[in-house]
C-alpha cells in the first residue's frame, strides 16, 4: 500500500522546496557570467592584437610589414637581408675569425646606431631601416692607462694683454694586450684638452670709454703716497704693480692703495728679467711676490706685469699655473729716462684710446717728474671724456674674458693640469675646428 506524507512528514523539512533558486534567477546568473566572460576575452583579443599588430616600414627602400616592437635582428632575419657580417679582430686590426663579428650594421631614418643599439633596435612603425655590412668586433682584451698632459697653446696676436682663456685637463692613452691574440696597442681613450692662452690689444668701443693708469716698481716713500693723493682729489682708480721686496719694506704704503680701492697686482719678487732666468726662478718670482702682497694686505693675486713687459711663450709655460694674465701696456710715459713732465704727458697721451693702459712708475728711482704730470695727465683724459679704471675693470668691460681672470683673484681650478710643454704650429687650428 502506498503511503501518503503526513502533515508531520512535511513539516520536517519546512525549507527544503526553497533550498534551489528560482529557474529565472539562476538564469540571469548565467547570463552575467557568460557575458563577464565573452567581454574578458573580446578585451583580451583586441589587447593582444595591439601588441602583436601589423606595422609598416621601409627595409633598404621596400615597404613591408612586421610585428611593432620587432627588434632590428627579427627584422633582419625574416626579411633575409643580405650583408656581409664582420670579422672578430685583435687589437691591431687583424682578423682572427672572418665572420663572425656584428652581421649588420644599421641607420634608422638616416641616423646612424652603434652595432649594440642597432641589433636591439623595437619597430615603432613608418621608420626607414637601412642595413649595410656589419662591423668587426675587437677581441677582450686588458687595459692598463696612464694620462696625456695638456699642451699649452696660444691664440691671437695681440701685444698687451695675454690671459688664461681655457685651463688644460690631462687626456687617457690605454695600453691593451689582446687576450686571444696577445698583441698590445696603444690607444687614446680620451683627448687632452689643451691649456690656451689668449692674446688681446683690449679695443673697447665708444660706449666704454675707459682707460688704466698703472704704476710699476712701488710702493716707494714719497712717491706712492702722493699719486694716491692726486687720484683720490681727481676721482680717478689705477692699478699698482709692485714689487715683492717693496711691499716687504713698506707694507704699510700697500695698505694705502688697497685701502683706497686700487688694484694691487704683482710685479715679480725683484724685479729680475723673466727671460733671462731659469724656469724655477719664473715660478719663484711670481710665487714669493704674490705671497708677500698677500701677507702683507689681504689681497690674492693673479695678474702680473712683467719686469720690461717681457714675458714670452716660455715664461707662460715656466710660470706653472700660477697667473691668470700677463699686462703689458699700449701707451709708456719713458718716465724711466727723465724727460721731463710735459714729455711724459705728451708719451702718454699720444695714441690713446678705449681700452689703452697707460705705464708710469711710483719707484725704482726719482719720480718726481711723474708727481708733476700725474694730475695734466688725468684732467686731459676726463676732459675728453674718459674714465680711469683699474686693470680688472678694463678687462672686464670687454666682455669676452672670463671673470676669474677679470678679477685677478682667479687660480687654477681643482681637476686642471698644468702643461709640461709648448704646442706645435697648428695644434690650436686643428683642436678648434673639432671643438667649434
């Protein structure tokens, strides 16, 4: 007989009509999902045909199309471009194994690439690839260095002033022994740069109508203390060369000219002939004088008025780094020979002109007649419209020299080398045309 559920038999399991859901809900559930999924892999196809897609480019003058972000060997292979590869060498060139070296070489959009940037060169699309033949590859080899001093060499022809326009830097020459083959070469890694000196005749134009009056061989008792009273009544600035022995013997008339606002620059030690004197006397005379100004008032200097403006190609080299510039001057007084105060007015004054520096003396002898033709010679030149400036403030006003010469306070900078010898005839001409 069969038996029927009892009220009792329903009412143990009150939930279980509800324990599945709905046909239509479960319906909408599989629509999400089937939906989610379709999009995920119509989103991850379109993803991957933007990575992989289709690119054109040229290949030695033919279009073609590759894959984006081919690398130039991908490109190279499947097109089968045709090249001669190069051969592996030693370090004096010859072949050690024909070949085998880079298998192209290659410029993208006319430029250039190195044989490692060219092989791993990414297609972006539109570029213009040009293969040609590859390049060697040098075998390994070891390398030991040594430096390559500068050279100094010298630009312009102008008499009155020479400065230090480029320092000098040592260069590296490698020395290396191939490790296949054990042959050894010598090879510059990296240039010198040369220690330049710059010749200039300082021609300012009208609008820097300024000139230097300049004093040699003090400070001296009377002398120096009274051109510094004729030039503070007349407003006027100069530059005082003095002698190392005589700031020694009156440090206080030094004092005076710094004190006033005057340059105070270097002359030499004692006065000796530049020219004449062994290389370590140059270096001495300018070092010993420098020190002794600068013990004496404070001040650093690195402009030198050499003794009888005598100051050669040698004399830079000899003089070691220790200046930045060698003032001459374009007009001379010949106080020297007493010809009286007109006269030196007269010398002075003659050819004068922007940017002219003017030679008198404060020591070394009687300078009478100058205390006499100091105060015609700055009337005259601020009647026609000139100013009297130090040597620093000329240099300044051309406009093309570096401050730290201008200064006179500017030294060797930390990294530059000092040149142990004179460049050849056309070095300077060669180095400029590559460096211009």
């Amino acid at each position: 007989m069969r038996q029927t559920a009892t009220p009792r038999d329903t009412a143990k399991h009150p939930l279980k009509p509800n324990r599945r859901p709905p046909r239509t809900q479960r319906q909408r559930w599989y629509l999400v999902m089937s939906t989610s999924i379709l999009a995920a892999i119509v989103v991850l196809g379109a993803l991957l045909y933007w990575i992989n897609r289709p690119v054109s480019i040229t290949v030695n003058g033919k279009q073609t199309h590759v894959r984006i972000g081919s690398t130039a060997t991908e490109v190279f292979e499947d097109k089968h471009v045709q090249t001669t590869p190069g051969d592996v060498v030693s370090v004096n060139d010859r072949v050690l194994r024909a070949g085998e070296g880079h298998a192209f070489s290659l410029k993208v959009n006319d430029q250039e690439l190195s044989p490692q940037d060219g092989e791993a060169y990414c297609v972006q699309g539109d570029e213009q690839l040009e293969f040609s033949d590859g390049a060697n590859v040098v075998e390994d080899y070891e390398t030991t260095t040594e430096p390559i001093l500068p050279e100094l060499a010298f630009y312009g022809t102008g008499t009155t002033v020479s400065y230090i326009s480029q320092w000098g830097r040592s260069g590296t020459l490698e020395h290396r022994t191939g490790k296949e083959s054990g042959e050894q070469t010598q090879v510059v890694a990296e240039e010198p740069v040369p220690c330049i000196v710059t010749r200039t005749d300082l021609l300012l134009d009208e609008d820097h109508p300024y000139v230097a009056l300049t004093f040699d061989d003090g400070p001296a008792d009377p002398y120096t203390e009274q051109y510094l009273d004729i030039l503070a009544e007349h407003g006027a600035r100069a530059t005082f060369f003095c002698l190392g022995d005589s700031v020694e013997q009156y440090p206080e008339l030094a004092q005076r000219v710094v004190g006033a606002g005057h340059q105070l620059a270097n002359h030499t030690m004692a006065h000796n002939q530049l020219t004449s004197v062994p290389d370590a006397t140059v270096r001495d005379e300018i070092e010993r004088s420098a020190a002794v100004i600068e013990g004496a008032c404070g001040v650093a200097t690195t402009h030198l008025r050499p003794p009888y403006g005598d100051f050669t190609e040698r004399s830079w080299l000899a003089s070691g780094g220790t200046i930045t510039a060698a003032v001459r001057w374009s007009g001379d007084s010949q106080d020297w020979r007493l010809p009286g105060a007109d006269a030196i007015v007269e010398n002075l004054l003659a050819g004068v002109r922007p940017g002219s520096i003017l030679l008198m003396h404060d020591g070394g002898g009687d300078r009478s007649q100058d205390v006499e033709a100091l105060p015609k010679v700055i009337e005259r030149l601020q009647e026609d419209g000139y100013e009297l400036v130090t040597v620093s403030e000329l240099l300044r006003a051309a406009g093309d020299i570096p401050e730290e010469v201008c200064s006179g306070t500017g030294t060797m900078p930390e990294g530059a080398v000092w040149p142990e010898q004179i460049a050849p005839d056309g070095y300077l001409d060669t180095y400029l045309e590559q460096h211009q």
